[in-house]
C-alpha cells in the first residue's frame, strides 16, 4: 500500500468523523437508512429464496407420475386457471395433441405434455411445430415440460411461435394458477 493511499483513507476518516460531530442527527439518519436498506435486501432475498422452494415443492409431485397422469394434472391445472372446454385425448396416435382446451379469452390452445427429467432437445418440439396448427388448428401451441430444454429447443419453439413451460414456468403456473400466454 503506498503513503499516498494510506494519506487518502485516513484524509477520508477524518472527513467522515468531522461531519458526524458536525452534524450528528444527519449521521444517525444515514446510518438508519443504511441499515434500513441493508434490512429490506436481506429479507427480499429471504423471501426470494422460500417462494423457489414452494415453488419446487409444488411441482415435485409430477416427478413420480406416469405420462397419462403428467397430461391429467395439466388439464386439470388448465381448467384451475379459467381454460374451457379442456380435454385430454393423449396416448398413441393423439399426433402431438395430449390436451386441449379453449384460454380464458377464447383462444384455442393445444398442449404437448413431456414428463422428462433431464434435457428435452430440439427433435421433440419440432414434432409438435408440425402439428400442432396445421393438424389441430392451435392459435397457441404449448409445450409444458417438467425436464430442461435446450438452446436449441428454445429456439425451434420461438421461431415455431410454440410457448415452452418448463419446470420453473410450470412451477410458477402450478403456484398462481395463472399463465399468461405470450403466442
């Protein structure tokens, strides 16, 4: 450390302790509100932190569920948040379509459900791009996933206008019973 350093903080030191002798009700309000900020952070953050495990813990119970179920729970989370008319016609030969149903403002919505614990890569999503309006004519095309898509997934999906859920959206969804449709 070179004198010019130390000359500098003790210079600064001194400045601090001659306006809290000057101006000691300023100082003490200062002070207050340091510690009034430093309060309000720790306890958002704390807060943060509790709603991510009510989170998860709200969408821990798909992890031991079979796909059948997995697509029963969406559909019964869709009519929770004010979907209509939402219909589960998943299993072989459904082409994509697990679950059906009409948004809260009228809109037709098909769901690709996929119950995965890892990755889910790019392949799955351009399956369902390619049925999901053309066959079943979705004004929004969603794929809720427990598992973590990939970059590659996410943008087949953006490009493909296909809203992706995945665990942390359907995490949020399953705690407001509220998903706002961006597509």
């Amino acid at each position: 450390m070179t004198l010019a350093a130390i000359g500098g903080g003790l210079l600064a030191v001194s400045a601090v302790v001659q306006v809290v002798r000057e101006h000691p009700v300023i100082a003490s309000l200062v002070v207050l509100a340091a510690l009034a900020g430093l309060s309000a952070w720790v306890y958002l953050r704390w807060a943060g932190e509790r709603q991510l495990a009510e989170h998860e813990r709200n969408v821990a119970v798909t992890d031991h569920m079979s796909g059948p179920e997995f697509e029963q729970f969406v559909a019964r989370l869709m009519r929770a948040s004010g979907y209509r008319n939402v219909t589960v016609s998943g299993g072989s030969g459904d082409m994509g379509a697990d679950v059906i149903g009409q948004s809260p403002c009228g809109r037709r919505v098909v769901v690709q459900c996929k119950r995965y614990k890892g990755n889910l890569g790019s392949p799955h999503v351009q399956r369902f791009a390619g049925t999901a309006r053309e066959i079943h004519r979705a004004d929004v095309a969603l794929l809720v996933t427990t598992g973590r898509p990939t970059a590659q997934a996410r943008d087949v999906a953006l490009r493909c206008r296909i809203m992706l859920v995945d665990r942390p959206a359907l995490a949020r969804w399953v705690s407001t019973q509220a998903l706002h449709l961006e597509h």
